[in-house]
C-alpha cells in the first residue's frame, strides 16, 4: 500500500545496546519497513551505533558545535517531517546514552532562535510531529497511572516540544520480559500499522 501523503521520517534507534535481540529493535525494523513499503522516506538513526561524548558543561550545550559523529543525525532530524523515538525505559527514563545523544544533538544554537526579539528562545522545529514508543518492565497503566509518565512527559515536553516538535503521540508496551510470543507478534503489528501510517 502507497500512502497517499508520503512523509520524510527520523526513525530513532535508542536502545543502547546494538544487540538486535531486544524488542526495541524488532518494534523499529516493523515499523521501518512497513512505512517504506507505504511510501515513506526513512532514516535510521541508531544511537548505538553512533560516537559521540557526553556533554559537560552549559558552554558545549550553548556555543559548541555538534560533535562529528552527530552531524548527519542533525540533519535527517531537521529535514524530517516526523520524528519516531524508541527506547526501553531504564530508571524510569531514556538510558543515559540516549539522553545524551539529544542533549549533544539539540545545541542551544542550532534549535532555538534567540533573536527573536521575544526575551524566550523559539524552537526551530515547528512543523514536525513526534512519536514515542517506550518499552518498559512494568505494566503500562501502572507507569501512567502511578508513576504518572513522567519518564517519557518529561522527554516530551522539556525537549521535544520546547523545540517545537508537535503533536507528540506516545505508544507504550509494557511488562515485555513476561510478555508471550503471540503478544510480541500482536506489538509487532501495531507498529507495521503506525509505519504504514507514518504515524
């Protein structure tokens, strides 16, 4: 199936491991080829794949440029249409490596424009859509309900939509190390459709 309304898409791979046996992993590769196979652009961006230091100071985040390893990733981010995040929830949040791949991938200069003239930076991905697709140990409804999302609300808003990424969608799987292989192959279809969708 073509899709009527192709999309350029930045698939993020951010498991931090490059070990392709995780579920994040095959939930990605699902939803790859079945946007390609709709008509969709696409490009993997894999974090572990990629060699970069983590940043250490307010003065790499402001005025550094993007580390070398970075620059490519940079831009299929800014040419994307949407953006499709996957990652397992470590310490109820992104794994540190992936963290850090955004905090040295978003330098203040290169996303916000602070001459606006406002007093408020404006992010420079106005346009884009975002979706989130976390993997996680426990239940979904307990780490929205309980925990109340933060670890992916906090990614969503404090770095996603302050550049001005919107709508932001999450899709969440959870208890995934008990989960059967019929549940796995029902996640694995969920994503053929949102890749199919470009959504």
């Amino acid at each position: 199936m073509v899709s009527a309304q192709p999309k350029s898409i930045a698939l993020i791979q951010g498991h931090p491991d490059p070990d392709p046996g995780h579920l994040c992993r095959g939930l990605a590769d699902a939803y790859e080829g079945a946007a390609r196979d709709a008509g969709h652009a696409v490009t993997v961006i894999d974090v572990a794949q990629l060699d970069f230091p983590m940043l250490r100071s307010p003065a790499e985040f402001d005025e550094a440029p993007v580390p070398p390893g970075l620059v490519a990733a940079q831009k299929a981010i800014l040419a994307a249409d949407h953006l499709v995040v996957v990652f397992p929830l470590w310490l109820g949040t992104l794994p540190a490596l992936t963290k850090g791949f955004f905090e040295q991938a978003l330098h203040r200069k290169d996303w916000f424009d602070t001459g606006n003239g406002s007093g408020w930076p404006k992010g420079r991905l106005k346009g884009k859509s975002a979706r989130i697709v976390a993997t996680m140990g426990m239940p979904a409804p307990v780490f929205r309900i309980w925990f109340g999302g933060h670890g992916t609300k906090s990614f969503e808003r404090s770095i996603l939509a302050v550049v001005g990424v919107r709508p932001i969608r999450e899709t969440l799987f959870g208890m995934v190390e008990a989960a059967s292989p019929e549940r796995r192959a029902k996640w694995l279809e969920t994503m053929r459709t949102l890749g199919e969708k470009g959504g």
